[in-house]
C-alpha cells in the first residue's frame, strides 16, 4: 500500500508541469525558444522532486518516474532538452553518492538516450496515434533497460523482479496517459484557434456586401469631380472639388486597410495597445453594416485607454458583440458606445442597444457553444467574445430584460 501512496505521489508530480504549460505559458509565451527553455525547466524540477522522493524497497533500493519528464522534455523539447535533462539525472544522483544505483542511472542513460533523441523527429512530425504509440513504446524501452541493467548489478530476485515489473507497467500506463493527456489539450487549444479564425471570416462574408458599397460611394462622389474638372467652363472652385476627391479617396483607403486589418489571420502577438483608437476602427468597419439595418451607433469614447493584449483579437471580439446589438433591433434604433477607466484600474467599454433583449435564463447560456438566439446562428461568435476577453484577463458582463435591450461592460485592466 505504501509503494502504490509513493507512486501516486511520484503521479502528481507529472500533472504539475502540463498543468503550467497550458495555463501560464502556452497562451503568454509567443517564442517556441523560449517555450522550450521554460519547459525544460520546468521538467528539470519535476525530475528533482521524483529523485528526491522515491519509492524505496528492500535493502537501498529506489523507483521513480523520472523517466516521463525525461522522456516528455526530450520527444517535445528537442536534443538540447534531452542533453539537459540528462546531465540534471547524472548530477543529482551523484550528489546521493557514487554506487550501484549511480552505475545504473548512467548505463541506463546511455544505452536509451540516444535511442530516444533518435525519435525525436519522427515524433515531432506525427500525428497523435502515432505518437502515443512512439512515447509508450520508448518508456517501455526505458525500463526493460533499466530492469536489465539492474538485475546485472544486483543479482535477479524474485522480489526486486516483481518491483521492477510493476514499475514497468506503471510508467508505460502513466506515460500514455500523460501523452494521450498532453496530445489532447494541444488538439483543443488549436481547435480553439481554428474556430477563432472561422467565426472571423464568416462575419467577414457577412460584411463585404456593405463594405463593397462604402467603398463605391467615395469612388462615386470621386468620380463626379473628375468629370466636373474635365469641364472647360468649371468654377472657382477647382482646388475644392480636387481636394473633397482626395479625401474621398482616403476615406475608401481607410475602409479598405480596416477590412484587410480584420480579415488578416490571429497573430499572438500581445502588445500595449489603445482601446480607444481600436474602437474608433471598430466603429469605421461596422459603420456601413449598422447603417444597412437602420442603426445608429453614438460613442463617447474617452482617448488614452491603454491595454496589454492583442489588436486583432480586441477588435474580433467587439465587432462580434456590435453585429449581435444591431442583429437584434429588426426595425433600427440606436446602439450606444462608451469608453471610461474605474477607479480600480480596469478599462471600462459598455455596448448598449435597444433591441429585443433576453431573459435570465438566456443570459446564463451566453457564451456558451452552439447557443444563439438568432434562427441561423451558432453561438460561437459569442464565445469565441468572451474567450478573447478572458485571455486579456478581463470580465463581460451582462445586462439586460426582455423587449428593453441588452448592454455589455466589458472590464480590461488597465496599463499606464
């Protein structure tokens, strides 16, 4: 009972690094250098705490599972991961003392490293069947060598042997666990991304009617003047009518470089960016859509509003939300815009419309996947809303009753 309480603790000191990884490092760390840097760290203390708390039988004997971040610092690390994590092993076990299980740990490392580290790009480049199949197959490797190294050293006994086996099943069972755990969160974190992206350019289909009209009405306005200035009995006015033909055209400039601004894929990029200015875009691309439905936006947006996050994924995040409020009032209205910092440091946007609003019950099951309250829609526009928000480690809030409308705030900490 006692060796089963050691393995399960050895356990835990697995879930520990995945658990970091894909909460604090994955979404914030943009560098894969400095992804694996992290990680190999992170491994490296993992491999510490299960030598330093082994599973002991017999007379000095030892089990643990270093093995798997060994094996996982390697396969998703690379050589330099592996050659790290190595030397960690071989120098910490020398710190208990040169002996029989020093001896051990280096014939086992030399024989199955390489082995290994030679996997290593076959791995990086395969699917996650096949992976799962090359992390199992290499820990069972690992400890047969082990198991053979040992008994070597030590002289074969029926007890150490049924330690040894059972620490053989044990690592091969939890590494494919591990594996099939850690393969599966990094499916649903790029499914996630995916989504992001296909939510984006479904909006944008949906757009590019409206945006194709505003880009013909400064084409036309520009068009009317060339043909005046082609008169020979033109006016004074000459410089005027040249000038209102230049802003028209920046004008069908600017709407352009919005469009192609939102319709370019997520880059990861967070940087300190200013919500006001980003709102303003928002409001420029959304312009035409809302006029289209017979909406009105009105803003009061406050300048200097500055954020840690990423542009792209602010302004996906709002037109989503935007095209909800002028979805929902069918006869027009007005959707009003505001932009404020708290006193407790959060940048504050409120989104307030006058359309059909929704009860209790459906203000809950905001958010969640699949879940709309339009005829066509999917609902993941408005999660794909508040995980953007969440990842900026801000808060949405709803507010709303039913046939009076809907407002959201959304709470973005501030930077100076």
């Amino acid at each position: 009972m006692s060796i089963i309480k050691d393995f399960l603790l050895q356990l835990t000191l697995m879930v520990i690094p995945i658990f970091i990884y894909f909460t604090f490092i994955k979404e914030r760390v943009k560098s894969d250098k400095n992804r694996n840097v992290i990680m190999s760290i992170l491994w490296g203390i993992s491999i510490l705490f299960c030598m330093s708390f082994p599973v002991s039988f017999g007379q000095n004997g030892r089990l643990e599972l270093r093995i798997i971040p060994l094996l996982f610092g390697s396969l998703y690390g690379g050589f330099w991961s592996g050659i790290f994590l190595s030397a960690l092993i071989i120098l910490y076990r020398l710190y208990f003392g040169i002996s029989l299980g020093f001896y051990n740990t280096v014939l086992v490392l030399l024989f199955s490293l390489p082995v290994i580290l030679f996997f290593q790009k076959s791995f990086a480049s395969s699917k996650k069947d096949k992976r799962v199949k090359i992390a199992v197959g290499l820990s069972f490797y690992y400890c047969l060598i082990g198991l053979t190294f040992f008994g070597i050293l030590r002289g074969f006994s029926i007890d150490y042997l049924k330690v040894q086996i059972i620490h053989l099943i044990f690592v091969v069972v939890v590494t494919w666990f591990f594996t099939m755990l850690n393969e599966t969160i990094r499916e649903i974190h790029q499914l996630r991304l995916e989504m992001q992206n296909s939510e984006k350019l479904r909006v944008i289909s949906e757009l590019t009617s409206v945006f194709a009209h505003e880009i013909r009405n400064p084409m036309q306005v520009t068009r009317g003047f060339l043909q005046l200035l082609n008169d020979p009995d033109l006016p004074k006015n000459k410089k005027e009518y040249i000038q209102i033909s230049i802003e028209e055209l920046d004008r069908a400039n600017e709407i352009i470089n919005d469009f192609l601004s939102f319709g370019k894929p997520l880059i990861n990029n967070n940087e300190r960016i200013d919500v006001a200015y980003q709102l303003q875009r928002v409001v420029n691309i959304i312009q035409g859509y809302s006029l289209n439905h017979k909406v009105e936006i009105k803003t009061d947006i406050l300048d200097n509003c500055w954020i840690y996050g990423n542009p792209q994924k602010l302004n996906q995040s709002l037109i989503n939300i935007l095209k909800n409020a002028i979805e929902s009032m069918p006869n027009g209205g007005i959707v009003w815009i505001t932009c404020t910092s708290t006193e407790d440091r959060y940048i504050k946007i409120n989104i307030k419309d006058q359309g059909i609003g929704m009860t209790k019950k459906q203000i809950v099951r905001l958010g969640s996947p699949f879940y709309s309250l339009k005829e066509r829609g999917t609902g993941l526009g408005m999660m794909v809303s508040f995980q953007i928000v969440r990842s900026f480690k801000g808060k949405i809030q709803v507010h709303s009753e039913k046939d009076m409308g809907t407002e959201f705030i959304i709470l973005l900490p501030q930077i100076t």
